[in-house]
C-alpha cells in the first residue's frame, strides 16, 4: 500500500452514518503496522471524535487476508484465482445463459447501504439497463425501510435527519426510541448534552443499554416497554397529548391533514390499559407526554427513532406512530424541534436514493411515476420501455434465488451479483439465504475480503476498499461528504465502477457506463435533477473547496449564486402535492403470544459497539475481536437461575416453533436452526427478552433464528420479536 502524498487527506470514517470527519496521514517510515495513522476531525457530526472503530479502520488496508485477484470456482468446488479477462467473460456468458433461459428477471442484484453514492447510482443504471432486470434491491432494506416508508408516508420524502445534527444541541428534551446511540455511534452521544442537563433525554428501550444508563442521575427517563409493545407505547402517548389538550391545535390546522383519524385511532390507548400492555407506569406516561408537549411549547424538543423501534413486521406503523406524535407537538419543520430517523449505515441514507431499491428510480423517484421514467429514459438515453419496472424487496428477493418457476409464481433469480452486502450473516433466516444461494446458477461477489457470502461464490472480484478510491457519500443528516483516496490500491483489485464499465461493454449495454468516479456524480447531478433528492447544485469542485451540502441543493441559474443547500426541511411546507404532512392512523397492533413453553423469551437483535453490521470487516481487526471476540446472549439473571444457566455458560438458542411442534423438520429436512453463544447475565435487560448481537458467523449468528417475516409495507424484517427457547448446551 502506498500513500498517495504525505499530506493528510481528509475523509470520513469507513463505518457508520455519522460519517466522523477523519484525516489519513502516512505513517513514519519504517513503522510496523497500518501505513496510515487515523486522526479525528472537526465536523458538525462528530466534532474531532471517533469510535473505536474508526481509530482502527485503517488496519483494513493492510490486512494480509486482502483480495486482490478475482477467485473463480473449478469443477473441484475450490475458488482459484483467474484474470480479470476471464472472469469477466465468465461472468457476462453466465448472465447470458441465465437470461436466454429463464427471462431478463432470472439475474438479480443485492446491493448495499455502504457503497458510495456513485456506486449505489451505476448499479441501479447497470441492474437496469445493462442486465434489463427488475430484481435488484440492498441491504438498507435490513435497516432504514420502515422510516423510510413512513417518513414518506407523512412527509412526502424521507431523510434521515431532515435538520442538522448541532440542532439538537440546544434540545432541552429528546425522546430517543430503539436507538442505542452510546454504542452505535459513540461520538453522537455530545448532541445529547443540552437535554441530559435539563433532565430531558428519555429513552425507549426493552434494555438498559449504554444510552439507557446516560438517564441516570438525573439526566432524564428510561421506559422500558415490555417486548413489541412500543407501539402502543406511542399510541398512549398521543392519547394523553389529545386528550389532555396537549397538542399544537394552531399548527395541526395550518399543517397538516388527518388528525380526526388518528384521534380516534388511539383514543382506546388510555394510560392504565397501555400500563397493562407495556408495563410503563399510566403515571410515567403521562409525565413524559407532559414533558413532550412544555418542552414543544417553551423549549426545543426532538423525537429520534433507530432500528429497535423500526426493524418490526409493523415497522412501519410504529414509526408513524412516533411520526404522529411528532405532529401532535407541532415539532416537524418547526423551529422548536424536529422528528429526525438515525441512519445506520454508512451511505444508508445515499444509497437509498439513487435507484438501488427496487421501486426507485435516481432523485427518489418512484419508478412507477410516469414523469420520472421518462426522465431518466431522457439522462440515459433510452427508450422509456428499455427501464424494467418495480422489482422485490430484499427478503422476497432472497428468498426466489433458484427458484424454478410454478403456476402461482415466476421463475426466481438464477444468476445473482452481490455489492457491499454480507447476507449469509446479516439477513433473517441466513440458513434458509445460504441454501439459496447455494440454489444458484452462478453467484458473483465482489468484496474485499472473503466474507461468508464470498466463501459461497462461484466468482469472486475483488475491489476496493474506502481509502483507495474516490466518492461521496451521504450522511444521516442529508449532507453529502467527499471521501478521498488516500493511498494506492493493490494491483490486482478493482473499483466497482471499473467492473460494471467492463460487464457492461461485455453485454453490449445501452447508454455509457463511466468508470470514473467523478464524471459518474456528474451524471447523477443530472439524474437527480428535479427529483425530491436533488443533487444537481453538488460538484466535486464545491466538496473540494469544504463545503458539504445538504440535498436537494438544485442546480443555480446561469449567473446566479451557488444553491447553499437545505440543512433544514419542512420549514414552509412538506413534499407531498399540497405541502401539508399527513397523519396516519396506524392498526392497532396484535399481542405477542403467551408464553408457552419454559425457557421461553423475546430475542432482540442488534449492534456492539466494537463490531459493525455483519463483522466482515471489524471482526478482522484485532483490537475490536480483542474486545469482542464472541457472541454473547445477555440473559437476565433471574431467568437464568430458573434454568440452570451460569454467566459464561454456554447455550443454545432455537426457534421457538421448533420446540413447540409446529413447522419442525422431518427427518430429511435441514437441521433445527440453532445459536450457540455464551450467556452474559445483566439485570439490564427484562426477564422475558433476551438479546444476541448479529455480527458473527456460522453457530455464532444471530440471524440463524430470525425469520424471513416482513412489514407488508416496507419490506423490513423482523429483527427484534423472535420468539426463542434458551436453554443450557455442552460444548466440547
Ligand atoms: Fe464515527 Fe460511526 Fe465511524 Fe464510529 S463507526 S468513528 S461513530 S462514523
């Protein structure tokens, strides 16, 4: 690896959405170790902080376990590496194949929430137009798809923080919803200052989490919602706004539509009947509505949502519930407050608008939208027919690989490219997403270590890593970053914008495929142009020059001032037609079961603060597997007395179903999914829940258990209600 200059090139963190400002300086000639030091940066989001994960992000640049040849597969089932010529034909013949034989839809693509903008953008255009499939969707869809389709259910557009991370600086109240920030993304923690020193973070979590634990000593509130019952959590809330005469009457009126529906939605949610259901004291309740609604009223007040409340088959609705409340208070586009969605990945927030969904087009444009098709068949020069229509959503995707075709449903994916996405370990039911892509015809990855997807692959082309290439991305407040090269890559790898420029040409794609990373944002500027996410006033030139944008910044007329961006939305009015927001009654939701069987409990999934999504990455850091260098199911002592389950102690971890008869194998069916983890006893967590991150692979994942069951809206899975039986195991 060879640093490009000895200047130190300012970027930002390879990890999360916070996107911490970081510059890379070479090291001292000579030094063992990364060739690159890591130092933090001053930024508005993380104000010169890092992680530990992106102190050490460098050591991925030098790790031996680095690809750098494209490995294809022999008749032996071993990956042997091959010239980038012959892997490429390769894998061109196979889309061929798969496409002559089962129609365009029969090559599939599953992309990522860390790809930088230009990436998320050409491999929309390349699934598109140079493979002519429906079939791509990405791993946002794990992450941000219940905020998303209720943000723009309510909004008329989503994104992520629709006002600057310092605004909630001056919060004297947050209400922080399934969102464990402390760990997530440590430095965000200093926005919470102004609202713990007024007594006003309160915090919605099953778990005492690290953020849980910053309410303590005054600094705010815990509630701690039995398991899936957040959303009735929310409804009692805006119960007592409405029925205590809470609610910004003024604002409702001039803003938005829908108030009579959800009034009547949540006027059964009376606080004792959600104590019964929550376990939240009727008394807590109503402090912390009252609390919502002064702080809206004299102070500043924001409600933050995370995945803990989003990753639901009724996802969807639980966020608009917390949207609604949000309303009610009078707080979104407001100068008193604001409704904001933590982003979790990297680029989750830019990669979700440039046409990596299945039902986008660039600009977040709906691809059923008439207008926007036509405008991109006009950037892309294409006929309007030549742009396929909606595809699946991520699960539904999944779960087709290899399928044949039957009279009920289409023939399933048969040929798949995977970009920036590790599903063996993060996906639910990764058993079930193994034996699919086992399925396959032909399976590609391009990844820069051999993750547990890769290990799968029939092709396997190398790429490159953060540090190595230029790009941008797109923060959780909408604010788009430059990510600089800063050293060389290794010979062998290669850009993912060089491999779709290659395939295309090979498949004889209409339009052009740039392997350039800034002529390609160039082309996104005019993608976008016009759309919700416009990025048309963004050049490389004013990221260069320090400014970093908030979308839409349009393109200025000739002779006029640069577009300065919109660090805020929502102040005039929202994106919907009409410009008001829309409340939304939501379904009440349906009680989890009873507790059948002994040793029964809630699994929660979620994120350590040392490992980041599936572990490809930091589990290849020594520090961070130092750390962390196993699974772990946190168990409450209580519960573990009555089974016999000593800390340290291993166990096992099953599908509940399993154990109660329904749906279990036959004899020759795959074996009962199980984990095995150690248990760690914390009385931070209920005695009826139990909580596995998801990082690691094999017996140690966390999504062996979960289930391939979906928000019919947003597609989301569920993460957080798995229904298990723990019970102790003997490991050799
Ligand atoms: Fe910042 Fe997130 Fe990177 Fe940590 S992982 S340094 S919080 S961007």
């Amino acid at each position: 690896m060879t640093p490009r200059t000895q200047a130190p090139a300012a970027t930002h963190c390879p990890y999360c959405a916070l996107q911490c400002a970081m510059s890379l300086s070479p090291t001292a000639s000579g030094a063992s170790g990364p060739a690159l030091k890591v130092a933090g940066r001053d930024f508005p989001t993380n104000r010169g902080g890092l992680c530990r994960k992106g102190w050490t992000a460098a050591e991925l640049l030098t790790h031996p376990e680095r690809l750098i040849e494209p490995l294809l597969r022999g008749d032996d089932g071993e990956l042997r590496p091959v010239s980038w010529d012959v892997a490429l034909e390769r894998a061109a013949a196979e889309v061929r194949k798969a496409q002559a034989a089962h129609g365009p839809d029969a090559v599939g693509v599953f992309g990522g929430g860390g790809l930088t903008n230009e990436k998320a953008y050409l491999l929309g255009k390349f699934a598109r137009l140079a493979l002519g499939t429906s079939r791509i969707d990405y791993n946002g869809r794990f992450c941000m798809s219940s905020a998303a389709a209720a943000g723009n259910r309510a909004f008329g557009v989503d994104r992520g923080l629709p006002f600057p991370v310092e605004d909630l600086g001056a919060a004297d109240t947050i209400l922080l919803l399934g969102s464990n920030v402390a760990e997530t993304m440590p430095p965000f923690v200093q926005h919470l200052a102004g609202a713990r020193a007024a007594g006003g973070l309160i915090v919605v979590d099953p778990r005492r989490s690290a953020t849980a634990a910053l309410t303590a000593d005054g600094a705010g509130t815990h509630l701690a919602p039995a398991p899936h019952t957040d959303l009735i959590l929310l409804l009692g809330l805006a119960h007592v706004v409405l029925n205590d005469g809470l609610l910004d009457r003024s604002y409702l009126a001039r803003r938005t539509e829908g108030l009579e529906s959800v009034a009547r939605s949540v006027a059964p949610w009376w606080p004792e009947r959600v104590q019964a259901a929550t376990g939240v004291p009727a008394t807590l309740l109503r402090e912390t509505a009252g609390r919502l609604a002064q702080s809206a009223r004299t102070g500043s007040c924001y409600i933050l949502t995370g995945r803990g409340i989003e990753q639901h088959a009724d996802g969807t609705d639980t966020v608009t519930a917390a949207i609604n409340l949000a309303l009610l208070l009078g707080l979104p586009g407001s100068a008193r407050g604001g409704y904001g969605t933590l982003t979790g990945q990297g680029n989750g927030q830019g990669g979700r608008e440039h046409g990596q969904k299945s039902d986008q087009l660039p600009g977040y444009r709906k691809i059923t939208d008439a207008g926007a098709r036509a405008h991109m068949a006009r950037v892309w020069g294409v006929p309007e027919a030549a742009i396929p229509g909606p595809g699946v959503p991520a699960v539904e995707l999944l779960a087709s690989l290899g399928r044949p075709a039957s009279p009920e449903k289409p023939g399933g994916v048969r040929c798949l490219f995977v970009h920036g996405a590790n599903v063996v370990v993060s996906a639910p039911d990764v058993t079930a997403v193994r034996e699919g892509l086992r399925a396959l015809d032909f399976l590609v990855v391009c990844d820069f270590f051999l993750s547990e997807t890769a290990r799968e692959a029939d092709l396997v082309l190398p790429v490159l890593q953060w540090a190595e290439e230029e790009g941008t991305m797109t923060n959780l407040e909408g604010r788009v970053l430059r990510r600089r090269r800063a050293v060389d890559p290794p010979a062998g790898a290669r850009s993912e914008l060089w491999i779709m420029h290659r395939l295309a040409a090979l498949l004889d794609a209409p339009s052009s495929f740039p392997d350039d990373p800034e002529t390609v944002f160039e082309e996104l500027r005019l993608a976008s142009a016009g759309g919700l996410a416009d990025y048309s006033g963004i050049t490389y030139a004013r990221l260069d020059a320090g400014e970093a944008l908030h979308w839409p910044c349009p393109d200025a007329a000739p002779g006029a001032p640069p577009h300065a961006g919109t660090p805020r939305l929502f102040a005039e009015r929202f994106a919907h037609p009409d410009g008001r927001a829309r409340l939304v009654a939501v379904r009440t939701p349906a009680p989890l079961p009873a507790v059948p069987t002994a040793g029964a409990f809630t699994l929660a999934t979620g994120r350590l603060l040392e490992h980041y999504q599936s572990g490809a990455q930091t589990r290849r850091v020594a520090a961070l597997t130092a750390a962390q260098p196993e699974v772990r199911l946190s168990l409450h002592p209580a519960a573990a007395a009555q089974l016999g389950i000593a800390d340290g102690a291993w166990v096992r971890v099953r599908r509940e179903r399993a154990v109660a008869g329904a749906g279990l194998p036959g004899p020759s069916a795959r074996p009962e999914p199980v984990v095995l983890a150690r248990a760690e006893l914390t009385s931070g967590i209920r005695p009826d829940t139990v909580f596995l991150p998801f990082h690691f692979p094999g017996l140690a994942a966390a999504n062996r258990v979960t289930e391939q069951r979906t928000d019919p809206i947003s597609g989301m899975p569920e993460f957080k209600t798995t229904r298990v039986v723990v019970e102790p195991a003997v490991v050799e």
